[in-house]
C-alpha cells in the first residue's frame, strides 16, 4: 500500500491545494489537471483490488488519508479551516470522494477562558462562575458588595 496508494494520495493532496490556492489564476491554468482528476477518478471508483488475499480499497484509503491529513494540519493552524472545507468540496466533485467534516471551529479558540487556565486555579473558576443550564455555559457572578 506504501508503493500503490500513498503516491497516490499525495499527488491527490497536491492537486486539491493547487486548485484551492490557485483561485486567482485565470480558468484555462487552473483546469489543467482535467485529464489527471478524470484517470484518477476511474481508479478511484473501481471496486478493491484482491493482492495476495488482502482487500485494497483504493477509495477509502486515500478518503482516510485526506481526512487525517486535512485534520491534523486544521488543528495546527485554524485559520485555515475553510480552505480544507474547499479542499473537501473539490475531492468531491474532481475525485468523487466523500470526505468526512471534522466539526472544528472556524476560528480562533482565543475569545474567553483557557481551558488550562482553569484547571490551574479551578477552585477560583468555581468560585466565579455558575453554570447556565439552558444555555449551556458557564455565566461569571456579580461581584459582591
């Protein structure tokens, strides 16, 4: 699988980022891998290979693929959430892969409290907040007179 598939899973990776990060070239450069996405598409579609007695199945191997990459890379960097949103949109139109969305937030996680922060000093966090059980969240208390 390292010699059949991940060569494949790269070259579609590259493909998928030079169609998203290219958005600003005119239509004729950016349809240019055309032919490529269409042989890769029959590839994909093909039903698992039997080598050996092993089942490869091209498709989920390389959907597994993108989607731990396009994850792993969203959690570094969140701002980068949207582009592997297209990224994902693409795979399925160019490569008729259906690629699962991580659910992470579109952006950044620095508008309120540290999770860390808090259990560092979790006795002065119970202390200062009650929990809203219809809204689901933590409300800071009035200060004391």
């Amino acid at each position: 699988q390292e010699e059949y598939v991940a060569p494949i899973c790269e070259l579609i990776e590259t493909d998928l980022r030079f169609a998203v990060y290219s958005k600003n070239l005119d239509s004729s450069k950016r349809n240019g891998n055309n032919r490529f996405a269409a042989g890769v598409r029959k590839f994909i579609t093909a039903p698992p290979l039997y080598v050996c007695r092993r089942k490869i199945d091209v498709k989920a191997e390389i959907e597994s693929y993108l989607e731990k990459t396009f994850y792993d890379l969203s959690t570094v960097s969140l701002n980068d959430c949207n582009n592997y949103t297209e990224m994902r949109s693409i795979a399925n139109e160019r490569y008729c892969l259906n690629l699962a969305d991580p659910f992470l937030p579109d952006g950044s996680l620095d508008q309120g409290l540290d999770f860390i922060d808090i259990l560092r000093n979790l006795e002065s966090f119970v202390s200062s907040y009650n929990y809203n059980m219809i809204e689901q969240n933590f409300v800071q208390r009035k200060a004391e007179r």
